[in-house]
C-alpha cells in the first residue's frame, strides 16, 4: 500500500514516472501503484489524465466495495483524474500520452496492443507531449477509510 516501506523502494527505484519520455502503462491500476499514489511536485501523478482503473460499481458487485481502504475510481477522480470505464468486467482500455491504463483483467490484451503501438517509432499515436514529471515523485498518503 502507499506508505509502506515497498511502495516507497518501489518509487526510489525507478519505477515512478519521472522523466521526459517515459512511458508508464498500468494493465490494471491497483492501489499501490504510482498511477494512484503519486504526485509530482504540489498536483497528484493522475491530475488532468485521461485514464482507466477497476471501477466502483465492479468494486460493489463483488462485494469489495466494503474490504478495499478506498473506492479506487473515486479516489482517482477526486484527485483531478478523467476516469473512462466501459461496461463492467468488459475490456476497456485508455491512452493519455504515454500512460495506458486497463480498467480490469479483461483489458490486458488492449492494454498490450496500446503499449505495442505507444513504443513504435513511427507516429502511430501522437507522442508529441510525454509523461513527464518536472519536480521529483513523492507517493500520496492513503485516503481515510469510506
């Protein structure tokens, strides 16, 4: 969980998004991720990106609306994020720049293809303004429990 003593090696060691060029895809955006965790300088990592994560209602008709420690696409939107979903435990996958985002499981295949196409040479997406992070990434604490 963000916090915790892995989460922050997991951000010292390279894996949160913090310099130009970079491209960050999150199959399924978990609550530990920098995706959801993070922030880059005084804005939240996710503040004005278009993206994609397990959704509130596939939360609550499993029953983990009520065992998680926050509603993850709540969570992301109250944090400045442009949550897509499509329908429920359906593929649903997302590009903002370099950053791909599936909403579940059922998206991996998508989220492949988009990476795949995210990391050609040639202009198959526009690439033109990189996930950059100007001030070093600091993980976000945890929202209180709903």
């Amino acid at each position: 969980m963000p916090g915790t003593p892995a989460a922050r090696r997991s951000v010292r060691g390279g894996h949160a998004p913090r310099e130009e060029g970079v491209n960050l895809a999150a199959p399924v955006v978990a609550r530990t991720s920098p995706v959801a965790t993070g922030r880059c300088g005084t804005s939240p990592l996710v503040a004005g990106k278009r993206l994609t994560c397990f959704s509130d209602a596939e939360e609550a008709s499993v029953g983990l609306d009520e065992v998680v420690p926050f509603a993850l696409e709540s969570t992301l939107a109250e944090r400045g994020a442009l949550i897509s979903t499509g329908p429920d435990f359906h593929e649903h996958a997302v590009l903002d720049q370099r950053l791909v985002t599936g909403q579940n499981p059922a998206s991996a295949a998508e989220v492949a293809r988009l990476v795949t196409a995210a990391l050609r040479p040639e202009p198959a997406l526009d690439q033109s303004q990189p996930l950059t992070c100007p001030s070093p990434f600091q993980p976000e604490p945890l929202p209180a429990r709903r």
